[in-house]
C-alpha cells in the first residue's frame, strides 16, 4: 500500500489544534498566514501522499482564510505550482492582481514563489467541514515556458472538461483508494501525475503541440482508455473514430500505441470481452438473455461474439455462464 501521512488535530488539546494546523500546513505544504473563526477549537484533518517529487494531499478544515506573503516565502520557497480542487464549500483565490472563485469543479492554480491569498467557507451551517485536494509539482517538472505557465496563476482550469477531468479522477483515485496501489508504482503514478498535469495545463494554454512527444503520447493514451471506457457500448467504436473524437490522424493514434501491449482495436475487444464476461458471472443478471448482454457491450451480432468470446474464453458464452468454475476467470 502506498505510504499515507495522516494527522487529525482531534488528537491534540484543544487549545493547541490551531497552531498544531499551522505547522502542519507548513511542514506538508507551504508556510503561509492562516486566519479562522474556528481557531479556538479548530477541527482539521489531513492526508498527504508524495509521488515522487509531486506531492498529492487531502484537506478538511473549517472556513479559514490564508495568505502568502513575501515574507513567508523568503523564509522558505519550494519553487512549486499548486493546483487546489475544492470538493465543497466556496471563496476565492487572488495571484499576480487576479482573482478567481475558489469552487467545486475547478482546479484553482498558484505559484508558490510569489504572494497569493484565497479564502474557502461553507454554504450553509451544516457545512462545517470543507474539503481541498491538493497537487504539488515543482515548477521544472511542467515541460512549457513559465512564463506561459504564469498566465494561469489566480484562475482556475475546468476539472469536468478536458483533461482536468483525468487529472482530477486521478487524484481522487489515489487519495482515495491508496490501499490499491504499492509503494513500487510511486515512480509510475508520479510520471503520470506530472504528464497530466502538463497536458491540462497545455490544454487550457492552447500549447499542446508545445510539450514533449513522450508527454503528448502519454497524455494521448491515457485520454483514448477513457474515452474507450465511456463508449464500449456503441458498436460503432473503433480505431476511426476514437482518432476522430481526438482529432489526430488515425496513423497517430496507431504510432501513440507503438510501444502498448496491445492495439487500440485489441484493448477494445478485450474491455468489451472482460465486462461481458462479468455480466455472465452475476446471478443477478441470470435471466437476462446472452445477445442482450453482448449487445450491451457493442457486440449486435451473435455469432461473432461467440466466435470471439470462445476464442477469448476457451468455451462458448452459454457453457461459461453455466460452468462455476468461471467466476474465478
């Protein structure tokens, strides 16, 4: 499992949750003033789990308002970008004479090395606990000119559209399931945390033909499995229309999987076989009819589903409903 640092101040006095918050947000993120309404009895917890250089954390907290002064970051400056995505709550962010609302569904961006400020309160009273995810990433791990990366500080990058919807399943995924990784994946989950965070800030810049190959292919992949995902139903889905709905060439989007296990056309059949094979495991779905079931998952002619899943299975789609020892398959 990956290694998760965890701290909740209801393990402190009191008296001292607040300042206990403070060194924290310090020690795990960046110094910075933090004022609340709540300081006198200050509910907080947070999760943090590095990837390598880039550091990913959860944050609960009351409504507070923070501030990073020039002071603060000469006492110390990371030299890191900082993308928040609130869960709940609302406020806003100001950087470099911009301000932005701090809500739900978008990543609020700032730059660690210089002074920003930004505030978060609950909607209502029952709202007393808000929640931040957080990404930390050094300013040389993002592959463009900062100069271009600084036109972003104090706004926000859509997390519904785009890539900021990949960056943001990816980060709720490992926050939230930890358990599902191993310490060994650090390495591979921090490349692809910085290859994400690269293609969605490339994204909303217009620059995506200004990073790397290796950043563009990856982000690529990663965009065509969950496009692939989204879609297995139609049984119109194919190399050619995924290449379509990416808009590359179709000779592209064979190349980005040059060095994949498989093709696109395979990974398709595959997901397809593999949620067709679930389905005919559930007893829950036992009077539903097989052709039903295939067509569920883009397969509208019975005879080549057979012919595949037999191919793919070793035994017909009716014997591997009817064989127990399957469900282990």
């Amino acid at each position: 499992m990956l290694t998760v640092a965890s701290a909740d101040t209801i393990a402190v006095p009191e008296g001292e949750r607040f300042g206990f918050w403070h060194d924290l947000v310090a020690r795990e993120s960046v110094p910075m003033r933090i004022h609340s309404a709540h300081a006198a009895d200050f509910r907080a917890r947070a999760e943090v789990i590095n990837l390598g250089e880039v550091v990913l954390s959860s944050w609960q907290y009351p409504s507070l308002d923070m501030q990073r002064t020039g002071t603060f970051i000469r006492r110390s400056d990371p030299e890191m970008y900082q993308f928040a995505l609130p869960l709940s709550g609302h406020g806003g962010v100001e950087q470099e004479r911009r301000s932005n609302l701090f809500t739900p569904g978008h990543f609020a961006v700032v730059d660690t090395s210089r002074p920003h400020q930004s505030s978060h309160q609950g909607r209502s009273q029952r709202e007393s606990l808000l929640t931040t995810l957080t990404i930390l990433v050094p300013h040389s791990l993002i592959p463009l000119p900062p100069n271009k990366v600084a036109q972003l500080l104090g706004t926000n990058i859509p997390a519904t559209v785009g890539t900021g919807v990949l960056l943001s399943q990816f980060v709720r995924q490992i926050l939230t399931h930890p358990e599902q990784y191993r310490e060994s994946d650090v390495p591979l989950l921090g490349t692809v945390a910085r290859n994400l965070i690269s293609a969605a800030v490339a994204q909303h810049l217009d620059l995506t033909d200004a990073l790397p190959t290796e950043v563009r292919g990856h982000s690529l992949r990663v965009r065509v499995r969950a496009f692939i995902d989204e879609h297995l139903g139609d049984p119109d889905l194919s190399p050619s229309t995924i290449a379509a709905a990416h808009h590359v060439s179709l000779r592209s989007l064979h190349r980005a999987f040059e060095a994949e296990d498989q093709t696109v056309a395979e990974i398709i059949r595959a997901k397809r076989l593999d949620r067709c094979a679930n389905d005919l495991r559930d007893p829950l779905q036992r009077a539903r009819p097989i052709h039903s079931i295939a067509a569920r998952w883009g397969f509208p002619a019975k005879a080549h589903f057979s012919r595949v899943f037999t191919a793919a299975f070793g035994m017909s789609p009716q014997a591997f409903r009817a064989d127990p020892s399957a469900r282990g398959r």
